[in-house]
C-alpha cells in the first residue's frame, strides 16, 4: 500500500471519510492497515446502538457460563463417572485450545475486504459453523458418545471464539476513546446479565438436554442483532500478507509491548484464578450435601452474577476518572476474600453471600479488563489480532487452572469416600488447596499490572 494510500474505518456510513490531504501521517509499514478516522474525530454512540453492539456479549456470558458451571459438569458425570474431575479439567482444556483460534481471526479480519465489512463476515461464518455444532452436541450427549460430544464440543468453541473476536474488534472500531469506559461496563454488564439469565433458567425449568436448544436459540438472536448493529464501511484497499505474520500473530513482545504484554499475562492469571468456580458443583455435593447440586449451584452463580451486573456500568464509568489499574486490584481483594469465605462457609446462605460478593469483585473486573487492553494496545489498526491475542490470555489461564486445581483436588481431598453411584466424593482439604491457588493466581495477577505506565 503506498504512502498516500487510506483505508476508511469500519464504523457508520456518515463517519467514513477518506484523508488523502489530511496532516494524518499514513503508515511507513505496508503491512499495517490504517483506519482513516482518528478515534477522536468518530461520534458518540446512542445508548441504544450501544447495546447492540453488545448483544454478542449477552451470549457470551449465558454460554460460557452456564457450560462450565452446569452442563459440563454434568455431562462429565454422565459420560466418565470414575474420574469425573479429570473429565471436566479435559473439557475445559478444549475449551481453552479452541481460544487459539482468536489471534487468527482477528489477523484475517482485520484485513478483510468483504462487501459487508472487516467484522460482520466472521460473526455471519461463525454463526453459521457454530449454531449446527450446538444441535450435534445435543445429539452427542443424548448417545453418550464422547467423542463425538469432544469433537463437536471443540468446533463450537471454535465458532464461538471467532464470534467473539468479531465483536471485540467491532466495539474497538466503532466506540470512541471518551465511550470507552461506558462500552466496556456495558460488556461486562451484558456478559453478568447473559450468565445470570443462563443460570435463572437453569435453575428453573432447563434440564442439559433442553440447554442445547436454548442455547442455539440465543447465539441466533445475538448474531442477528450483532450484523444489524455493526454498521461498517467496506475496506477499499487489499492488503498483502505472509505466512511468517500468522506465526506472530500469537507473539506479543516482552520489551517492545511491555505494557500490553503485561496486561496478557494479568489475564492469564486471573483466568487461572477464577476457573476454580467450575468445581463448585462437586463443592456443593461433597461439602454441602445438596439434595440438588446443579440447582444449588446455579443459585450460587445467580447471585454473583446479578451483583456483578449491578456494578459493571458504574465501575465502567468511574475507571474513565480513577483509571483502569485500581479497579482491577480492587476487585482481585474481593475475590480473595470470596474465597477465604468459601472455606469456612457450611449452609448454602452463607454460600450465597459470599456469592454476592464474589460477583462484586468479578463485575469490577469484566467492567475495566477489555478498556486496560484496549489502552494498552500496540496498534488500534490491528486492533482485532492483538485483542485476539489477549484472548489467548484466558486460553492459557482456562487450561493451566484446570490442570493445577484438578488434581489439587484430587490430591489432597480424596480419601476413598464414593456416592451411592460409586462417584468419588472429596473432602474440604481438597476444596480449600484450590481455593488457596486460585487466591494465589488472583494477587499475581493484580501485581504484575503495577508497572504498567501507558495506562492508569
């Protein structure tokens, strides 16, 4: 691309304009997309178009959630009753694997010239891949086929993710710098939301079978909501690529991108941190005794997701004034202190309390993570790659926690005791060596923020 050419921005028709004479300096690298309109110059955004730029997160939340609380499991019972811990610990690592998929997407999508716009094709395919994989899944878990269930459980995720890279990329192009704090509060509140809706029809009236429909029900409301929402301007111009770039599209440097990688490497830890929530329902079991661990759980996530929801916008908004970095050690206290909680709470009210406020500390979280990457970023033009690459940052976080906690739990709280099935039961030595790694995971990842200097 020559020096005097301009790409015009994704965003609204009447915002993209072409600078062949404006004092903006056009990119020296070739390979590095511009976006014609500085963030600054870009409109505010209606209440209302806002929230169809987050409807994606709506689905999001309810999916994620309600997968690693309820169905999977459940499903992990279902299909391996023997090692029903190690089970679930696989299926998240997939779930984690399929986040691979997010640096790659955003490289492409950034750079896509396709008549509808750089993000509205993915979150289109996406759907298209992933809504079939969710009636298959259904299929899968009613044969008790567990490859099959992996196989498209993997594809899914996939799907998913990509969707997600659509949508993160597509709030970069079209919010302004001055909404920003406001946009990322709406995304952890529709996120809170979508897990809280999740989980209050879980509790309810959904059973695992029925959760796929539902399932497939919203992911084909947010896509629909999401391409009428993503209001973008084609690319006019092509860019070349090399194989060599996908190989870094997974690399962020240490030196050169400090302060971003940083950020990376917080969001893997807190990943670690939280992934402890997905033994709750075997918490309840084993050391409540519930009569109905899937429902007690689903109760538990409720509350924290709706006082979670309850602080993201305001939280959104005051990181715009105190910045970004002090609500994220804030909220890495209150899920410690959630933690310290679920070690010495016997009766599922104090459970719920603590829940509460757990869902504190993980609402302040989601209302300000998205904004500090976004602060952080090497380039606005490859917003959507270098975001994907902060998504791999919960990857390896959903894996690694998984693969410490699981057999954390297995180590120190098994002890031979079985249910009436013969499914192994874990003592609360167990349930606390977890807790500790995860509030361990959580004060790390408040730590390696401090020295981050390009955002407050």
């Amino acid at each position: 691309m020559s020096s005097t050419a301009y790409n015009r921005l994704p965003g609204d028709e009447e915002t993209a304009l072409a600078f062949e004479h404006s004092d903006l300096q056009a990119t020296e690298d070739p390979h590095k997309l511009t976006s014609g309109v500085p963030r600054n110059r870009m409109p505010d955004r209606s209440l209302l178009h806002l929230f169809g730029l987050n409807s994606f997160a709506f689905a999001y939340g309810l999916l994620i959630s309600t997968f690693g609380l309820v169905t999977l499991p459940t499903e992990s019972q279902r299909m391996y009753p023997k090692k029903h811990a190690i089970m679930l610990a696989v299926f998240l690592g997939v779930c984690g694997i399929s986040q691979l998929s997010g640096p790659v997407a955003g490289f492409f999508s950034d750079r896509c010239t396709h008549s509808l716009g750089r993000r509205r094709p993915f979150m289109l395919y996406g759907g298209l891949v992933g809504i079939p994989s969710l009636f298959m899944l259904r299929w899968a878990s009613m044969e008790l086929n567990l490859y099959m269930y992996v196989f498209f459980f993997m594809t899914a995720m996939l799907a998913l993710n990509v969707m997600y890279v659509a949508y993160s990329g597509a709030l970069t192009d079209l919010v302004n710098d001055s909404q920003r704090g406001v946009a990322n509060g709406l995304m952890g509140a529709f996120t809170v939301m979508g897990a809280s809706f999740g989980f209050g029809c879980f509790s309810y009236f959904l059973d695992v079978q029925s959760g796929y429909i539902f399932y497939i029900v919203v992911v084909s409301v947010a896509v629909v909501a999401s391409l009428v929402s993503y209001v973008e301007t084609p690319l006019t111009a092509t860019t070349e690529w090399a194989w060599a770039e996908i190989g870094e599209c997974y690399f962020v440097s240490p030196t050169d991108h400090r302060d971003f990688y940083l950020v990376f490497v917080s969001r893997t830890l807190y990943y670690m941190g939280i992934s402890v929530q997905t033994f709750m329902l075997f918490y309840f079991r084993d050391i409540i005794a519930s009569k109905d661990p899937q429902a007690d759980v689903s109760y538990l996530a409720l509350c924290g997701q709706l006082t979670g929801a309850i602080v993201c916008v305001p939280m959104g908004m005051l990181s715009d004034r105190v910045g970004r970095k002090s609500l994220i050690y804030l909220s890495s206290f209150i899920i410690v202190l959630a933690y310290i909680g679920f070690m010495f709470t016997r009766d599922l009210m104090s459970i719920l309390i603590v829940a509460a406020v757990y869902g504190i500390g993980n609402g302040t979280y989601l209302s300000v993570d998205y904004a500090l990457a976004c602060d952080t970023l090497p380039s606005k033009e490859s917003a959507a790659r270098y975001l994907g690459v902060w998504g791999v940052g919960a990857f390896i976080g959903t894996l690694l926690g998984p693969m410490l906690i699981g057999p954390a739990l297995l180590f120190f709280g098994d002890n031979g005791r079985v249910d009436e099935h013969g499914v192994p039961m874990y003592d609360i030595g167990g349930y606390i060596a977890i807790l500790i790694i995860g509030s361990t995971c959580m004060i790390a990842g408040a730590a390696v923020i401090v020295p981050i200097r390009s955002a407050r």
